[in-house]
C-alpha cells in the first residue's frame, strides 16, 4: 500500500441536462487529473452527469437513457484512475440520487442518497426514493464512505459509513448559496467529525442555474475537526488533495483560500448567477435600462463584471419627469465602464399611448396609470432591442420593491432576468459601495441622493413607502423569517406601517408570479423559495389588534 494517496476534487461548472457535454468535461478532467496530477481518484459533485437540479427532466425517460449511455462512455473512455461520478439511477425500488465508483470499466461500488431534502428550494422526494445503506469502498487500500450532499446534515449516513470500516468520508454536493451558508456547512461537517472522528472531504458544486447559484467553496476536514484545504469560491477547477496513510488517514494542508466577507461574497454570486445565466441560454450579451438611479447603477456593474463592457448595451430613456442629473449620471456611468450607450426618449410614445386613449379616459383625473403607461413604453422599448439584437433584458428592479409591488408589470418587470431580485434596497446600496470600493464605477450622487421612479413631478419613493431602512427591516421578519405582524409589532415596529407592509406583500402575489428569474442571495427569496397562492382569502393583519 502506498504511504501517500492523492485524490483530485472537482469543483466544476455543468450544465443540467447536457449529459454528454457534462460527461465529456468530466472524462477530460479526469484524463487531466490522472496524468497532470498522478492522483489514484477523482471526485465529481452531485448528480454531476445530469446538472443539478433536473427537476421534471427526471421524469423524461430520455434522460435516462442518457445518462446510461454516458455512464458506458465514461467507462469506455476513462482508465488508470478511480472516478466518483454522481448520476440519478433506476433500481430496484425506484430512482436513487446515487454516486458511482468507477475504475477501469466497471462500477465497483454505488451510493444511494439517504436523506432527501424537501424543503426551502429543493424538492428531491417528488422523485427519489432514500437509501438505506451504507456505502464503503476499498480504494488503493483506502476505506472510504461515500455521501451525497444532505446525508452529511444527519449524523446517520457518516455513522453507518464508520461503523463499516470507512477511514474517511467523502461527501459529494450540490449546494445553493445563501449568505452565511459556508459557515454552515463547515459547522455540521465539524458535527459529524466530531461524532466518527473521520477526516471529511466536502466536494461542492460550482456554477449558476436559473435562480441558484453553486459556490463551490469545496473544504477538507481533518479528524480532529480543522479545516486544511478550502477552494476558492464561485471559480472552477481541479484541487489536489494528499491523504497520508498510517495508523491514521491524515490530509496533508493545503491552501485554504480566505472566506471573503458577507457583501463581497455576494457580490461575486450575483456576478457568476448573471454570467452563467447569460452564457448558458446562448444570449449575445445584456441592455439594461439604466436611469441614472442605484438599481440600475448596480445591474450594470454586474452585466460588466459579468460578461464583459463589450457584451452590454446600456439605454437612458428620458421623460418630461426624468431630473437632469439622471441624465448625467446615467452618462458618466456608461462611459466609465465602456458599455454602448443610447438615449432614447420616450415621450413620443408615451404622448402616443395618451392620445389612442383620450377617448377613454375622458374626464378621468390622472393617476398611476399614465405613470404605468411610462414604465410600460419603456419596456417596449427594452424588449425591442432585445429581440432585434439577440440580448436579454436584465430587470433592475429590487427585493423590496418585488416584495411590496412597486413595480410596474410588462414596464420595468419586463425582462428575462432579474440579478439583484433578492437583493434589499438597503443592500443594493452596501453592494454598490462595494463595487466602488474596487474601483470608482457608480457616481456618488447615484447613492447619495433619494431614490425616484421619477414618473410624475418631485416623486420620492419614500411618498409611497415607509423609509427603506423600517421597510427591509419589516420584510426580513415577515417573509424570510415567518413572523405575524404581532410578532413584528411587538418588536417595536409601528402597527400601521407593519398592517401596510403586510398588506401590500400578500396582495403582489399576482406580480410576484410573473416577474422574470433572479439569483437567490438570502434564506426565503421569493420564487422556489415561497410558494404562495394567487388566490387567497388568507390575510396575515386579519387578527392584529386594531389598538
């Protein structure tokens, strides 16, 4: 037996459903691992051929035969090292998330998932059965237990792996980030060490998929519950990691990359969400309709960290409302970062929309419609561009304004993707200094001054809504954490803004269905995360106490 196995974790971006071009990343990396780095074993994240989640194409029985036929490639085309391959399976007893040990042609060993998530985004009981046993693989003379994803949460799955001898976990991921998460994952991995005093090898999943996005952030734990190697975040690659075999398994440190901080974090998924969203529905690029105020400021900085200034066209679309300085800063940002730059005025269709339905509108006092019909001419014009240039529309709008409806459908809704989405405003205000903070792209009057739909004359977001700071403060208590508006009131909040909040949550509903796609950030975003009806008699402030 050698004294020195080294194993290569993959931590690589894939795309759900391309089983052949998922297996053939996988087949070179593991050429690559075997004949660059001389490693005896490569690990691949969960359900790696298939991308993660596959939700309803699990239920395609095409898909499975895909999946077979990649599974005989692999086997086919791969030899001189162990794979771990993660790959939905049909057995006896139904379909398993399951995690094969290839090597040299054939299957010497598979484990079923044990515990499946249904909960918050996942929903892997609509189509799994759970295992039930353990799985314990000889690997050059190495014991190792092999988990997926949460079978690591419950001290189960690794107990059973050591009581069949495993020396060492190796737990394979698809994990979703949300702020705090890597903290959380190397907390239960330090549980479970803790409870079978086995090292653990943590292998997560990079990349963005619609809404989620996989931060990789991949670790190894040691038996005594420290971390030696960590791999970066939201980056793909191959990571070797040596165990040293005597009378113990002990992984010989690595580079730990550093944990950035919460904001930057965030920031760098939003970019990759925006990226891979971009990328892997084949669009040419982004237009985004930048209005010179701090939605837009930062929707743009990540179309251009994510996809490049060459690739992002940003248009300004002046009304007879839109304040000068809005057409300044709009300007000063668009050439900062190089992106193409339009003005496009909408006032000739706005006074076009005004004039098709004087008829109908006569002696009507004007109201939020004509302020709609604005939004709406601008998304005509958005999509218009978007269409004719093959670019997707990114949607600007925020948490906040998501949440309580200040939003116009089919105007500045419109879209195909929404980043910033579960992004608070007073967030979107800290990310946006912290894009500055690595170089001056956003105008300081952009975060400075107060915030406007500027859509009729001296408009403040504040004239509809509690101040933003009272406002997210509400909202992260009643939809991310659950709590009834007593709770809230009893927190210190005032009784009528909460009922207001309250109020306007539940009946956007309707809005909240159809808005586009956006990167979860937080706990509860809304979308998988949230699944309220349209329909409903349900009022959260029936019950709060009027005094």
């Amino acid at each position: 037996m050698p004294n020195r196995l080294r194993i290569v974790m993959a931590q690589i971006n894939l795309l759900v459903g391309d089983v052949h071009g998922n297996a053939q990343q996988m087949i070179a990396a593991a050429h690559r691992a075997r004949d660059e780095y001389q490693a005896q074993l490569i690990v691949f994240p969960e359900l790696a051929l298939t991308g993660y989640p596959p939700e309803d194409l699990l239920l395609r029985p095409g898909m499975h035969v895909y999946v077979l036929a990649a599974l005989e490639r692999i086997k086919r085309e791969v030899h001189g090292i162990h794979m771990v391959v993660g790959h939905p399976q049909h057995a006896t007893g139904g379909l398993y998330n399951a995690a094969s040990v290839i090597r040299d042609g054939q299957i010497i060993a598979t484990a079923h998932k044990q515990h499946l998530p249904n909960y918050s985004v996942f929903d892997e009981k609509r189509y799994f059965t759970p295992g039930t046993e353990p799985c314990v693989v000889d690997i050059e003379g190495v014991l190792f237990g092999i988990t997926i994803c949460e079978d690591i949460w419950s001290p189960g799955p690794a107990q059973q792996a050591k009581a069949a001898g495993a020396q060492c976990i190796l737990n394979i991921n698809a994990s979703p980030f949300h702020a705090g998460k890597g903290n959380d994952r190397e907390a239960v991995v330090r549980d479970r060490v803790r409870e079978v005093q086995l090292p653990v090898l943590y292998l997560n999943l990079v990349g963005g998929q619609d809404e989620l996005v996989f931060d990789g952030e991949s670790f190894v734990m040691n038996a005594a519950g420290e971390v030696t190697q960590r791999l970066p975040a939201c980056a793909e690659g191959l990571y070797p990691v040596d165990l040293d075999i005597g009378a113990t398994l002990t992984p010989t440190p690595g580079a730990c990359a550093a944990r950035a901080d919460n904001i930057a974090s965030i920031y760098a998924v939003l970019v990759l969400g925006v990226r891979d969203y971009i990328r892997k529905n084949g669009f040419k690029g982004a237009v985004i309709g930048l209005s010179g105020g701090i939605d837009s400021a930062l929707t743009l900085a990540l179309a251009v960290d994510a996809i490049g200034a060459e690739h992002v066209e940003a248009v300004m679309m002046p009304s007879r409302y839109t304040a000068d300085m809005s057409v300044e800063d709009a300007r000063t940002q668009a050439r900062s970062m190089g992106v193409t730059y339009r003005v496009i005025p909408i006032e000739g269709a706005f006074k076009a929309f005004l004039d098709a339905l004087e008829d109908e509108f006569k002696d009507l006092p004007a109201d939020v419609t004509e302020e709609n019909i604005q939004a709406r001419s601008r998304g005509v014009i958005l999509m218009a561009i978007s269409n004719k240039l093959g670019k997707i529309l990114l949607t600007t709008g925020n948490k906040s304004e998501v949440a309580v409806g200040y939003a116009t459908l089919y105007g500045d809704m419109a879209g195909g993707f929404a980043p910033i989405k579960d992004c608070p405003k007073t967030l979107v205000y800290k990310l946006a200094e912290y894009r500055n903070s690595l170089g001056e792209v956003i105008p300081h009057r952009v975060l400075e001054r107060a915030p406007s739909a500027e859509l009729r004359p001296d408009q403040k977001d504040q004239d509809s809504l509690p101040p933003y700071s009272v406002l997210d403060a509400i909202l992260e208590q009643y939809v991310e954490q659950d709590r009834s508006p007593e709770e809230i009131i009893a927190a210190g909040f005032p009784a009528e803004t909460v009922r207001k909040v309250v109020w306007m949550v539940e009946r956007n509903e309707y809005k909240r269905r159809q808005a586009p796609p956006g990167v979860r950030i937080t706990r509860r975003a809304f979308g998988r995360d949230r699944r309220y009806p349209i329909t409903s008699g349900y009022l959260a402030t029936q019950f709060v106490d009027e005094n």
